[in-house]
C-alpha cells in the first residue's frame, strides 16, 4: 500500500480565529497538505500564527497527486512558495525518509481519525478552532 503526503508552504502565516494574515518568516509559514495511507485521502490546511490545524475528510480520491495540485493552486496560487511530493511503500516511516531527503524537518503529527501532517520544527499543532459552518 503506497502512502502519499503532499505539502505546499505558503509566503503567508495566519490566524483563523483572528481573521489575520501576515507575511510568513523562514521558520513560520502556513501549510496545505494533502495525505492519504491507501483508504481515504485528507486535506489539512495549518495556520502558523496559533499552530492551529483543520483537516477535512475527502474521501476516496483516485488522483490525490493532482486533485492537490489543482486545487492549492486555485486557492492559494498567489502565495505558494514551495510543494513536495512524498510516496512511500513503507507507511509513515518511509514518508518522514523522504522528508530528510529532502531536507526537511521529519517530524509527523498522527491524528486519532488516522491521517498524518507535517509540522515544522519545535511547533505543536492542534485544532483550536472550527472553520464556519462546522
């Protein structure tokens, strides 16, 4: 089973529940990333100024590589500063492997629900807020 994580960095760092936004800095950037371990896929959007995370089950997605291409590029293309694609037939040990490739911070918050995201060094990411209408 091939498990799949794609993350994109964004020139922005934000705060949902302030409704701010700010130009990010090398260590605080926002995230969009897009995982999937072979069931259901995620998207998982991060906010860097309260190291919030809302993630969104969307089900099963046959092209998750372009299916998140797609739409980060159509909601966040003005800011996009850089976008990896990690595959791995070893699960998430294999995944944090191909962040060191690359040479990125390793570390992979697991949720309860099942998925995985990426977090920058020294940070802890949790939910700490609910986007309008949930």
């Amino acid at each position: 089973m091939t498990t799949t994580h794609v993350i994109f960095f964004l020139a922005v760092r934000s705060s949902y529940t302030r409704n701010e936004e700010v130009d990010s800095t090398e260590s605080e950037f926002d995230t969009v990333q897009f995982h999937s371990n072979g069931g259901d896929c995620w998207r998982i959007k991060t906010f860097a100024m309260d190291q919030d995370v809302h993630a969104w089950n969307i089900g099963k997605v046959e092209d998750l590589v372009g299916l998140a291409r797609a739409n980060t590029e159509k909601h966040y293309g003005d800011v996009l500063t850089e976008g990896y694609i990690l595959k791995s037939e070893s699960g998430l040990d294999g995944i944090r492997l191909e962040l060191a490739d690359r040479g990125l911070h390793n570390h992979l918050e697991v949720s309860d629900a099942g998925f995985a995201f990426w977090t920058p060094a020294d940070t802890t990411y949790r939910t700490k807020s609910r986007p309008d209408g949930r």
